[in-house]
C-alpha cells in the first residue's frame, strides 16, 4: 500500500478551476513533478505553492486573450492616429496652397513644414516623461486637447508669422500623439501584439486618405483655413471618447495600485466575456513573496543600461531614417508634380520652354495632381498588409530590413526619365514598404522598453524621428528643386544604413513577453 502510495507522489500536482458549465478545467497543464519527501507526505514547499496561486498581468492578459474591449481600444486609438495623419498629410497641401496665396519661397514653405516637426522632436521625450510618470491616458487627453485648439488657431491665422508659430505648437501636440501606441499595446496579448499593432495602422492610412479626398473638393471652393479646421476635429472626439479609456494596467501595477489594475482587468475579462485568472495579481519585477520592488519611472540613463545601449542608438537612428524618408516620400510627390524638368511627370519640355521660369511662380495643384497623390496615398494599405503577413515570419529586425530595402530600390527607380503613370506607381510601391517599415519600428520599440521606460523610450524614439522629418522639407522641397536626382538618391542611400541598423539590432522580439521593470527581481531559495 505504501508503495502505491510513493507512486502517487510522483505525478505532478495538477490544479482545476470549476467553470459556469460545470466541467473542470486543467489550470496547470504545465506544472512539473513534484518528488515526495520520505515517508510519502507532500512537502510543505508543494502545499504552499498550492494555496498561494498567483499571476501577472502578462498572464493575465494573454488568458483573458483579444476580444471586444481590445477592438473597442482599437476605434478609440485608431481616432487619434487617423487625426495625425490628417494633420502630417495636410502639410504637402498646404504649402502648394500658400505659395500662391502669400507667394511663399520654397524656403518658407519648407521651414512652414520644419516647424511642425521642430514642435514635435522638442515635445516627443517631454509627453513620454508624462506618460510615465502621470499616466497614459492623462497624457492622451493633455495633448489632444492641445493640438486641437492650437489646429483650430491655426486655421484663423491672419499671416504667416502666426501661421508659424501656431503650427509649431499643433507640432508640441502631435508629439505625444504615438504614446497612444504603449497603451494600446500594453493590452494586447503576446500572441496577437504585433499584427494588432499594424492593422491599428490602418487609421492612420484612412486619415491620409480622407484629407487627400476631401482637399479635392475643399481646396478650389473653400481653401486651405477649412481644411485645417476639418483636420483637427478627431482630436476633439478622442478627448471626449477618453471618458472610457482606462489607464493602463502595466502603468497601474508600476505605480503600486494594485486594486486598481485589478479592477481594470475584471473589465476586460468581463468586456471579452472570460474568466479571470485564479489567484492574486503580482508584479513581474517583485518579490515571490508579493513585495514590490520600488523603481523610478521615466528615467532617461535607463535606455542606455548595458542591454539597451546599443538598441537604443540603433533604433534612434531607424526611426530617423524612418520619418526622413516617409515624410520625404510625402512632400517629394507633389513637387515632383511640379517639376519642370520635362522627365519627373511635372510638365512637358515644350510647355515647361512656354512657361517663365520664377521660384514666386504660382502653380496651384490640379485635381489630376490630387487623384495621383491619392493614389500614392492609397499604397498605405498595402504596405501595412505585406507587414502584417511577415512581420511573425521574418520577425521585427529583418521586417524592417527587408522594407527598408525595397523602399531604396523603388527610389533609385525614380531616376528614370519616364511617364507620369510609371512614376506614379514607382512613388506608391516606395511609400508602401516605407509606411510598413514605419510601422514595424512601431510594433518592435514598445516590445523592447520595460514598462518603467517605455513610454520614454517611444518618445525618445519619436524625437530622433522628428529630428529626419525636421530636416527632409529642405530635401523635398528645396534641394530637389535645384538637383533632383542628388534629392532622389539621398533618400534611397539613407535607407540603405536604415536596413543596415535594422539587421544589427541585437534583440528580436517575436514572442518575446514585455518586461514590466528594467530591474531582475529577487528570488528565494524555494523559487529556484
């Protein structure tokens, strides 16, 4: 009998939860073997590990899986990344606009466009600080709000020192804009993080989209100042949608409140119609014991601790080289569609001998000059569906490596002298791999960052971003219209280092669970 009874103890403890249906469900399907200590009694190590069940918000999340509340987060993030689409697209509008109605050098057109990314690059690691320490959807509401008033100002501007100056403060808003991302993604399951983070992409392209359309029928009759004030109207209904929002859990469980993320996690368990996980709720960084390890938040040297040092660099230099070339790919559309030089789909080499040649010279877009850009605009969805399919096949780094590359081959293409129509589809397909290599970055930066940092490490991310897109006015709409090719090739060569810096990432985050701190927790001898 006693040893039927040794043999009991050899089979691995195995825990059940009871569920509404009446069957039992097998809630330690991992669990290991357990060996009995002489005399056939279960040690006393087995039993407490029985009574004091316990689980992560990871873990949590993932049992709990995407249901309705990630695809009602999904809308509400979606509204404000189709507003900074609007408000980033408008700006290849815009200046074609003013130049004829304030007769604009390309000089002030490209510093009209600088200025809004001057705006963000200087607010970016600001709004990540922010988000870190007060809390995402504080952050989300704060400067929401603020790029909606200043959208609106904006379109009142009586000249174009105030339209600068109230468009750089639109610019300080929109920084914090993609902190949107680290909620988003903060309640995302492991499994369904990265593709979900790329569809939400898909706000973004209808944003871009959407101005392109309405400027077709806007922009003759009413002009540019109701443009403006349609592109901010999003922003005011994300303010007002934040009601619903919930601070994130990961944010919750960092700050010490506990009872809080619990509670959030009850609602989505109860929004997705499953089962909360048995036991209490601990924080991955802490102690087995239930104790938190206390850690600052939204520390900048946290980035650069030896694990992160060489992904940070890199990956500041990805998301310049990211921003440099999309937005670059953007302006250089429609001033291709301007070009003289009889080769670039502008005008012909007899209607270009036909015209005076002036920098001053008026030359408002036409609607076959809108039709293409939105066509280019267009190529945003296939480029974030061609991420979705790879992005768990190649994983993060070679996702972006592999996009960045075919960006820079449809580049160099660009140097053709060829139709309108080939150039078109040369513009879309480069911006196609650019906007999914943008978004990759997206996806693989909050996976890196601990919780403790990774609203800064987004941000930081986004400022070096604002740093390329500062820059590429000057390139799209004042270098080109001196050497178009040295325009074209700067791009493609950029993202040719960009691929480079993508493959030498030292982390791939594919599968990978979020870390909540950058500090390993301690653990006791019976936790080995």
């Amino acid at each position: 009998m006693m040893a039927d009874g040794g043999k009991i103890f050899d089979l691995p403890l195995v825990k059940f939860r009871k569920s509404d249906r009446g069957d039992y469900e097998d809630l330690g399907g991992d669990a290991s073997p357990t060996a009995p200590p002489s005399g056939g009694l279960s040690s006393p190590t087995s039993v407490k590990q029985l009574q004091e069940d316990t689980f992560t918000v990871d873990q949590a999340v993932d049992a709990i899986g995407f249901g309705k509340f990630q695809i009602k987060l999904s809308f509400f993030t979606g509204l404000v990344w189709m507003a900074d689409a609007m408000e980033m697209m408008i700006l290849s509008i815009l200046a074609p606009a003013l130049h004829c109605d304030w007769n604009l050098t390309p000089f002030l057109q490209a510093l009209l466009t600088t200025v809004v990314f001057a705006g963000m690059m200087v607010s970016s690691s600001l709004w990540g600080t922010v988000c870190d320490k007060y809390g995402r959807k504080a952050e989300l509401i704060l400067c929401s709000m603020f790029t909606f008033y200043y959208g609106i100002l904006s379109a009142l501007a009586p000249n174009y020192i105030w339209l600068l100056i109230l468009r750089g403060l639109v610019g300080f808003g929109i920084g914090g804009v993609p902190q949107s991302v680290t909620l988003y993604a903060e309640f995302l399951p492991t499994s369904t993080r990265a593709k979900c983070v790329v569809m939400i992409e898909i706000f973004w392209a209808i944003g871009a989209c959407f101005i392109v359309f309405i400027s077709i029928f806007v922009m003759p009759s009413l002009g540019w100042r109701y443009l403006l004030g349609i592109a901010a109207i999003p922003l005011l209904i994300f303010a007002i949608s934040c009601v619903w929002l919930p601070e994130s859990v990961r944010y919750d469980m960092a700050c010490g409140n506990h009872t809080k993320a619990l509670e959030t996690l009850k609602r989505i368990a109860a929004d997705n119609g499953k089962p909360m996980p048995l036991g209490r709720l601990v924080e991955t960084g802490g102690n087995v014991d239930g104790s938190v390890v206390q850690v600052k938040r939204g520390q900048l040297f946290d980035l650069f601790t030896k694990e992160l040092r060489v992904t940070t660099l890199l990956l500041w230099f990805i998301w310049l080289a990211n921003a440099f070339s999309y937005y670059g790919i953007v302006l250089m559309t429609t001033e291709l569609f301007e070009t003289e030089d009889g080769c670039h789909g502008g005008h012909t080499v007899s209607a270009r001998a036909a015209e005076p040649a002036c920098s001053l010279e008026c030359k408002q877009l036409t609607t076959k000059d809108y039709t293409d850009l939105l066509w280019t605009t267009v190529a945003e969805f296939p480029g974030l569906f061609i991420t979705f399919l790879i992005i768990e096949w190649l994983g993060r780094r070679w996702t972006m490596a592999v996009e960045f590359c075919v960006f820079s081959f449809f580049v160099f293409l660009v140097n053709m002298c060829t139709s309108r129509t080939l150039l078109t589809f040369f513009l879309f397909v480069a911006r196609a791999f650019i906007s999914g290599a943008f978004q990759a970055a997206y996806v693989y930066t909050p996976e890196v960052y601990p919780t403790t940092t990774r609203a800064l490490g987004l941000g930081s991310c986004s400022g070096m971003a604002r740093i390329g897109a500062l820059v590429t006015p000057f390139v799209a709409q004042v270098l080109l219209r001196t050497n178009v090719y040295i325009a074209i090739n700067l791009y493609a060569a950029v993202c040719i280092l960009g691929a480079i810096a993508a493959a030498l990432l030292p982390i791939e985050t594919k599968g990978r669970e979020m870390k909540d701190t950058h500090m390993e927790p301690q653990r006791t001898p019976s936790n080995k």
